[in-house]
C-alpha cells in the first residue's frame, strides 16, 4: 500500500468535486490494479474483501501523446470509497502518471 501521488491526487480531487464529496486524499491508500499501466488504483487496506458498489464520478483527460483517458470513482456498497478506475482508449500505458 502506499499514498497518492500528486497526479493521482489531482485527478481524484476533480472527481470528488464532481460527486460533491469532501475527503483528506493525502490519507487514502492504494494499490496500483493490474490494467496494464494505465494507472487504475484499489482504494484501501481491505479492497478484496469489498464489493463494487457504483460510479459517482467520471473525468476526461488527453495523456501526454493526446490519446483520451476516462477516469471513474467508483464506491463500495457501503459508499466508500473503492477504486480509481482508469482506462485509455487505446489500452495503452498511461503517459501522464509516470
């Protein structure tokens, strides 16, 4: 597990504008999801023995070579927080987090 960087920190706090939602990222820990590097994030100690609940929130950015990125937030059943969910449209490993 580890903190956020500050790429990650950006991208998380513009998606919790957009739900409304007020959280310290600075604590949150995560681990980086097997997606092939683009950059997807498990939020918290005990991810595997949670359930996905639902998005509540998305934001769209080009990466560094202009391919579109989409980024989701998405929460467990309980509404807290799961995973960053981060895929770019050509599968291809994300520039802009590294």
């Amino acid at each position: 597990m580890r903190k956020l960087n500050s790429v990650e920190i950006e991208i998380i706090t513009k998606l919790l504008d957009t739900a409304n939602l007020q959280i310290d990222v600075t604590q949150l820990l995560v681990n980086p999801m097997n997606d092939g590097g683009m950059g997807s994030l498990a939020i918290g100690k005990d991810y595997d023995s949670r359930e996905f609940g639902e998005e509540i929130a998305e934001y769209m950015f080009n990466d560094n070579d202009g391919t579109p990125v989409s980024t989701t937030l998405n929460v467990d059943k309980q509404g807290n927080l799961y995973e960053l969910d981060i895929w770019k449209v050509d599968f291809s490993p994300t520039q802009i987090l590294k």
